[in-house]
C-alpha cells in the first residue's frame, strides 16, 4: 500500500474529526443571552369605566399595572386632558398626581374623585382621557397596546314623577312626515316601584287622541326606557285617514324598539306603533319628541 495514501486518509480523518469537535464546542457555546424586556406601564387591556357620581364621597379608582415587580416603590405619571372641556379643581380632582406601584406589586391606582355639585342633578356627562407618559426615575415606558384610557363622568338624575306633570309646548313627531311643534300634557303619573312608574299623555297626534299611558324605567340611569302595553279607543280612525272613518285607533309597543326620557331635561322621546282595532298596524314607526 501508497504510504503517502495511507497518509492521506489517515490527515482527512483527522481535519473532519476536529471540524466535528469545532461544531460540537460551537454548538454548546452560549453565544446569545436572553434580552429581558423593558418594564412596561399599561391599563390591564382596559380603554374604558364608568364613574357614576352618586355621592359626594364616592372616587372612581383605576387599576394601572406593570410588566414587571421590584424591590422597590415605582411612580408611573401620566396626563389629563377632556374633550367635553371638564376641568380640574371645577369637575373633578386627581387625588395622586402619580400612580404608585409598591415594592413587590405589579399594580397601583390612579385614584380620581369628581366636584359633586357639578353634576348632582344635572344632565352634565364628561369625559376624561388619560394617558400613560412615563416613569418617575424608575425605567418604566408606557406600553404600545394598553396606555389610553377613558372615563365617562355622569350622575344618574333623580326622579320625580310629581315633577313631570303639565305641558310640554315643544312637541315634535316623525311618521310618515315630521309635524310640530305642538303641546301635549302629562296629565297623570304614578309610581309603581322604587324605579318604574307611569305617566299619562294627552294630545298625542294633535287631534283629539284620548290619553296614553306610558311605562318609565329608571332601573338603569344611564339607559331610562319608555315603553307602553297595547291601548285601543286612542280615536277614531278618521282622524288619521278618511278611509278608516269609523274603525278603531289602537297603539302598541313598536317591535324591538324603545322610548327614552331625561329626567334632568324633563324631555321624553315615546315609540309606538300605530293602527286599527282588528285590522293590524301601520310597519312604518311613529316618534313623539316631548319637550317643556
């Protein structure tokens, strides 16, 4: 045999064995080390709450956390700024200019507290938009996703049934054509719980209709509801078409439609449906605006 062959071989197989322990030390080398992220600040995937003024006590507190805990207490500040044009000191105050985060805690609380008398019994709602800005000496960046949040201020107005009786002078309604302004009168009202009561209506139509009575629901103060059950002898149908002279006006609730009223404007808007006793009803909805 070639010595100089047997030599030849014997170099190959010693160059692939070290190329084999250059890629087995390579591949156990630990050449990139994780990249921890920054620490971020966010609204929890949270853009927006509710704070219902019910108290002069009562504050709306707001969860803002962190990607991250430490060993130490971290401040997160942030920024106010209303596009219903509330104000600080007049319609609101911030209770903590800055957000705490506690050593060891992933969660603090922008805490906010409005001027009761603003909104008490009236129909004022505002808007707040805070914005996440930043940290305090502590590396904290607003995330990308959650550092936007919104507050509706409002109060729920009080009801007063006895309030709403009398005339309403600046009533409008749409049906097939809009007419108005005319008056119509609630002529009667009664409580029926703590939160639902009725009022009767006069003069709807504007032309001699009977009286209709209507359902309030004020169960939710920021979704009050007027609805009515289905009432015949309204009037006589001529009073809406000289072909129906002599029928039956009856009204009903309009299919997955409902009423709503103000009780801090005093203004109802009533949905219903409209037709003849036996006959069926018109598909087209009828609106009546109540306003003082």
């Amino acid at each position: 045999m070639n010595n100089k062959f047997l030599h030849t071989r014997t170099g190959l197989a010693v160059l692939a064995s070290m190329v084999a322990m250059s890629l087995l030390i390579t591949a156990c080398k630990k050449t990139d080390v994780p990249t921890i992220p920054p620490s971020q600040s966010t609204f929890l995937n949270k853009t927006s709450g509710l704070y219902l003024v019910t108290s002069p006590d009562i504050v709306d507190s707001i969860q803002v956390g962190v990607t991250s805990v430490a060993n130490t207490d971290r401040t997160i500040s942030f920024s106010v700024t209303s596009p219903t044009g509330a104000v600080a000191g007049t319609h609101y105050t911030l209770v903590t200019s800055s957000v705490k985060i506690p050593a060891g805690k992933a969660i603090g609380y922008l805490v906010i507290k409005s001027v009761f008398a603003a909104y008490d019994g009236t129909a004022r709602r505002d808007t707040l938009v805070i914005k996440l800005t930043g940290d305090k000496g502590a590396a904290i960046t607003p995330s990308d996703f959650s550092n936007t949040f919104s507050v509706l201020i409002t109060a729920p107005c009080k009801v007063v049934l006895s309030d709403y009786m009398g005339d309403y002078a600046n009533t409008n309604e749409v049906w097939f054509s809009p007419y108005g302004p005319y008056t119509t009168h609630i002529t009667a009202v009664s409580q029926l719980t703590a939160t639902t009561g009725t009022i009767t209506v006069a003069n709807i139509f504007d032309n001699h209709w009977n009286p209709i009575k209507f359902k309030l629901d004020w169960s939710d103060p920021l979704n009050t509801t007027v609805t009515l059950n289905e009432q015949s002898g309204i009037a006589d149908g001529g009073t809406i078409s000289s072909s129906y002279a002599g029928e039956d006006v009856s009204v009903n609730a309009f299919p997955g439609v409902v009423g709503t009223f103000s009780s801090c404007d005093q203004t109802f808007t009533l949905v219903m449906e409209i037709g003849y006793t036996g006959l069926g009803y018109y598909t087209k909805v009828y609106t009546v605006h109540m306003a003082r």
